[in-house]
C-alpha cells in the first residue's frame, strides 16, 4: 500500500499506460452524481474532464481553487468538469455522507460538478490506466478520445483551448524538447521528466528520483515548482528513514485546512497508523489534528470520535479512550462501522490498543 505516495505524487503519472491517450474512453459514467449535470455522452464542440480526488488527500483539496478558476473562465467554452470522488469507500454511507459534507463547505469555491466514482468507475478508469496517485485528471475530446491524462494543476486554459479546436497541444516553450505519444500530439520534455521521476518514486529508487527532481520542475510555475519540490523530498526524506520533512508537510496542511474536519482526521488518523511513523509518532500533531476535527463534527461522527480515543490511549488516558471510544460506537450511523468500532472498545476494555489500518490505495 501508498498511503504516504499517493498523498504526495505530485504531477505525476505513470509512464506505461493500459488505458492511454488516444484511445476510446470507457464508457463507465461515475455511480452517484452529487452535484452538476452527470455526464451521459459525451458530444462534438465540447471537452470533458475526469478529475479523480478524495477529501482525505491534501494534494487534491489544493487543486480545487484551479480547477473552480478553469470551471469559471473555460465552462462557458464548453469545457465540463467533474470532480470524480474516488478511493473514499464507495460502499460506506458515511463516507458519502463525507464527500456530500466536503462539498456543502466548499461551497462556491468548488462550483464545477461532483459525483462518486464507484467500483466499476475506479476499475474501468484508474486501474485501467495504471494509476495508483491522486489527484489525476483525465481529457476526453466531443469524439470521446482520450487527449490528455495527468495532474489537473497541469491544466491551463491555453492546453483547454486548444483542445477544444482541435488544436491539441499548446505551441511548445523555451527549452523543451517535444516528442510524438500514440495519437500523434506532443508531450514535452517536462512530461518526461514527471514520468521519469514518478517510475523512480514508484520503486523507492531514491538517488534516481533525487536526480531526476531538477529537471521535472524546470519548467513548472514557480509556486507549482514548490510544491512538487516540497513533496518529493518529503518521499524521498521518509523512504530514507527521515520523518522530518514529512511531519512538515502535515503540519502546513494541518494549518492550511483548519476548517476541515476530514482533513484534520485523515492526517491524525495516517500519522497514528501508517507503518512508516510507527517508530515516531508525531503525537502532538496527530492530538491537535483530532481535537480539531472532533470540535468541528462537534462530537457527532464516530470516526472522528475513534481517532481521538486512539490518542488519548496513546497517551496513557486509557479511561478517557475508553469513554471516547464508547461514544464512537453510540454514534456509529452503519452497522459496520459500529461493530467494528465495538471490537475496538472490546480490545481497548482488555487492555490492548488494536492495530489500525492505514489509509489505503490500491497496488
């Protein structure tokens, strides 16, 4: 599992495709639309944009004021967005309870369309094209072509335009150096050097990636060019045994997102459960990360309530996680949940803190 990858792979994809540009898009439509008009077919004139994310995902929830900017200027274009929730526990009703939540807090800021992927979505799209990172967008032309895949914050209204009349790529700038992909459009040098840094990332090939990391953000917007710097060391740094940087990383994110509760959860959750940080839990962050989001669920959702009583035993208040953990069960909206959260009040009643499970994404 890439819990800690797919939170950080920042303008990265895959560089050997199954599903690749220039084929035929699938015809799988995500399972529940939440918010727009779904996509039903896709029709000549006009563009369309896949972009898969979660709430949980800190790379994701900053790509939204991009993507809310594009919608804005390149919708009445004919350019449709819609913002595919993936990897959240498709069949959980309190995760789409979550999504729905996400999305009533982001308000106009999120004003493009959103709809949950589902199984068959997440199949027949991500693991179709070897994607195992998010956020990733997919383009699909009026003729129902694929054109383009990759990191949304990649997209500019130049590329979008383009496409759109069929231009298909944008005029290549200074210093890079273009190449032919399957459906003849170009990609640039830069591209190849995010694959190439993405591949080397993928198999904990370090030094590669180190090397590699120079000429990936040669191009890149100077803010963008941040934060791919900041994440892929932070990969590298806690491949190599450093939590430093990573610690960092959740902490900006922590304060970046104080208002959001799923957030403020899943970085508490990640940092009390990953293998990675077993040996040095960053306690004081996980605490504050879950009193936040407690605080702002105001005591009412019992995965928040759980997180916390894993601090608090953590901590050695292990009758206060026991009562926190009773009130996780009470408050449990799903069968599921509640027995699962019973076995942990079980364990916890013993004396024994249960392991819990990291965040997952898919091999």
């Amino acid at each position: 599992m890439k819990k800690i990858l797919s939170l950080l792979l920042v303008f990265i994809t895959s560089q050997v495709l199954a599903l690749d540009v220039g084929d035929k898009a699938p015809a799988t439509r995500p399972k529940t639309q939440i918010k727009g008009e779904a996509v039903k077919a896709f029709e000549k004139g006009k563009l369309y944009i896949f972009e898969c994310w979660a709430t949980w995902c800190p790379p994701c929830v900053s790509a939204i004021p991009h993507l809310n900017e594009l919608n804005e200027k390149m919708g009445p274009k004919g350019v449709v967005i819609t913002g595919v929730n993936v990897w959240e526990g498709e069949k959980n009703p309190e995760a789409a309870k979550k999504v729905k939540d996400f999305v009533k807090t982001q308000g106009d800021k999120m004003s493009y369309a959103i709809a949950i992927g589902g199984d068959k979505f997440l199949r027949d799209w991500l693991e179709a094209a070897k994607v195992n990172g998010i956020p990733h967008a997919f383009v699909i032309n009026g003729d129902g072509i694929i054109v383009w895949m990759g990191h949304p914050m990649q997209l500019n209204e130049k590329m979008l335009g383009d496409f759109l009349t069929g231009t298909k790529t944008t005029e290549p700038e200074k210093n890079k150096t273009e190449k032919k992909t399957k459906d003849g459009s170009v990609k640039d040098e830069t591209s190849s050097a995010l694959e190439k840094l993405g591949e080397a990332l993928d198999k904990k090939n370090w030094d590669l990636a180190e090397k590699i990391l120079p000429e990936a953000v040669l191009n890149l917007s100077p803010r963008d060019q941040a934060n791919l710097q900041e994440s892929v060391e932070s990969i590298i740094a806690l491949g190599r045994g450093d939590s430093s940087k990573i610690n960092a990383l959740y902490e900006k994110s922590a304060q970046e997102h104080s208002a959001n509760a799923e957030i403020q959860n899943e970085i508490a959750w990640d940092l009390l459960t990953n293998p990675r940080f077993s040996k040095n839990i960053n306690l004081a962050l996980a605490e504050k990360c879950a009193v936040q989001a407690v605080a702002l669920t105001k005591e009412e959702e019992a995965d928040k309530l759980d997180t916390l009583a894993r601090v608090r035993w953590l901590q050695g208040k292990k009758d206060e996680a026991i009562k926190l953990q009773e009130k996780a069960v009470s408050k449990a909206s799903y069968l599921t949940l509640k027995e699962e959260l019973k076995l942990t009040l079980d364990s916890l009643r013993k004396g024994v803190l249960p392991p819990g499970d990291p965040i997952a994404i898919p091999e």
